[in-house]
C-alpha cells in the first residue's frame, strides 16, 4: 500500500507531538514539519531527520495530507490553502475564528472531496469512547478546571477549554439548543478566564458547563443523569462510573442501586486521533469530529462568548 505522505503545520507545544504520532504510523511518510520560527521546526524535525520548512506553500503539492497546529487566527487561511489544493486536513480546535470561515472549509473540502477534521481530542478518550450514547441525558454537569499556562491565551476559555465539552454534549444531546445564559470574568488575561453556561435544548436537557484556566488543580469531569441511571466520566484519570437500577430492593418499592466502574488504562488519545484521520482518508469515511461538528461547536462557543462581552 502506497503511504501517506503528511506533514506538521505549526512546530509547538501541541505540534511536535503531531509529529511524534505521524512519524510512528506504517501508513504515513512524515514529509516535513513547518513553523514560522526556522529553530523551532528544525528542532522537532531533526529529531526525525525530515526537512525543516518555514513556508508550508512548498507542500501544497507534495503532501497529501497535513496538521494544522498553528494559532487559531491561521486555522482558516492555512486550511483554506491545502483544501484548495486536495490535501486532506486536520485542524486543531476552534476550527476557525468566524462561523463563515468554518463554512467556507467545510464546502472546499466536499469541493475537492477531501477529509476535513477537527482536533477535539476528548472525543477519543477511552473513557468517552466506552460511553453508552443510546439512552439520551436529562441534565449534564461538566467542569473542565487547570492551572494557568500561557500556551493558548490566544482565546478565551471558552474557545480554549469550554469547547471540548461543548463538542461532547452536542454530540450526546443531539439537539437544538433553545437557550443559553452565561456569565464568566478575565483575572489574568485580558480575555475570559473562568466561565459558566447553562444551555437549555429543546428536548428539554439541560447542561450547565464550567471551564476555568485559573484554578489551583487540574479536573475534567462530566456528568450525566438519565432516566435510570446516573454516569460520571472522569476525563482526566480514564474512569467511566455507571449507576443504574438493579432487580433487587433497598427497601420495599426502592430498587437497588448497581454500580459499574471501569478503569481504562493509559492511551494515547491523540495516536487514536490521527488514526482515525488516517483511517478515514484511507476508507473515504466521515470523521467523528467532521468539520460540521466543530462548526456546531464554534458556532455554540461563540454564542457563549457574544454572552460574556
């Protein structure tokens, strides 16, 4: 089988481990790996002994598929460019700045049918991807708190941080969203560092959504309430809790209460990430995270952040 050749688009933080990932896989060809900043791309590239680049338009015809882990104003010009040019893309989460540069990447990539993803990670959590979709929510709480790190104040939490969540809930919910209320504060930054939401669909859910980059720990957690059962998915440790009712009694006319809890051991949810990508250029498939989910997902964030001005 022909490999894939594919390269990095942004050298940083989040970048390099793309390029870890692409670097493992038997299907792809790590072409090259690009940033604006020459010392950054060749140090990840040296690693790996592939050309170091500062202008990724020398690719558009060598690669046939790439990363985009550039910051998020970049997204839409950078992405706009490979789809043009029938390459496939993954971008990193928020998709693009404005719902009207999500819809032009979304009709480039069925112009020229080619994939186009979006980099929500969680959705590749084992823990989530455990996770029994069928029986619908009737309330969902999620709390998505880290400590402060510069890497992508860029945007506001919600942009940052809410997003994941606001992605998985849309997913699960499957509904339209009837109502938001909102409220959350700058501390360090001058963008929105802590944030609340409360979203009412019109199947009657509703979730209320914390995300702060302010906090003195790290947790990632959500919950889910549902007709008979109750689910706690701990994001951060792997851990899927189900709490049903049982045939036995608690008390006369009181059902038992059963718990399940499964432990996942380390992945690798990125690797799982890129598969998938991979996978699907491979098959001609729809991502999980297609780029009209992460439009779902920047268009509720940013309905949040209008909120918070």
């Amino acid at each position: 089988m022909t490999k894939i050749r594919c390269a990095v688009i942004g050298a940083g933080y989040l970048g390099k481990f793309h390029v870890q990932k692409y670097a493992q896989l038997p299907d792809c060809e790590l072409v090259a790996v690009v940033d604006a900043d020459m010392a950054t791309a060749k140090a990840v590239a040296d690693v790996y002994q592939v050309p170091a680049l500062t202008d990724y338009h020398a690719l558009l015809d060598t690669v046939d598929a790439v990363s985009i882990v550039v910051p998020t104003t970049l997204h839409y010009p950078v992405a706009k460019d490979f789809l043009a040019a029938g390459v496939h893309v993954l971008v990193e989460k928020p998709m693009t700045v404005t719902l009207e540069q999500a819809d032009e990447l979304i009709a480039l990539a069925k112009q020229n049918n080619v994939i186009l993803q979006v980099g929500h990670l969680e959705r590749f959590n084992p823990a989530v991807m455990a996770l029994d979709k069928d029986e619908p929510p009737l309330f969902i709480e999620s709390h998505r708190l880290s400590m402060f790190n510069p890497r992508a104040n860029d945007v506001s939490v919600v942009l940052d941080l809410m997003i994941h969540d606001i992605d998985i809930i849309l997913a699960l919910v499957n509904a339209d969203i009837e109502r938001i209320d909102a409220s959350g504060t700058p501390v360090l930054t001058k963008g929105t560092d802590i944030a609340n939401a409360r979203l009412l669909f019109s199947n009657g859910c509703v979730a209320n959504v914390t995300a702060s980059r302010i906090s003195m720990k790290s947790e990632r957690k959500m919950r889910l309430f549902r007709p008979a059962s109750y689910v706690s998915v701990d994001f951060q440790n792997r851990v899927l809790t189900k709490r049903c009712t049982g045939e036995g009694e608690m008390y006369p006319g009181i059902p038992d209460i059963v718990t399940e809890e499964t432990v996942f051991d380390n992945g690798d949810a990125l690797l799982e990430e890129i598969k998938h990508f991979i996978n699907c250029i491979q098959t001609d498939s729809k991502p999980l995270v297609s780029g009209e989910a992460g439009r779902k997902a920047l268009a509720t964030a940013i309905r949040i952040t209008e909120l918070l001005v």
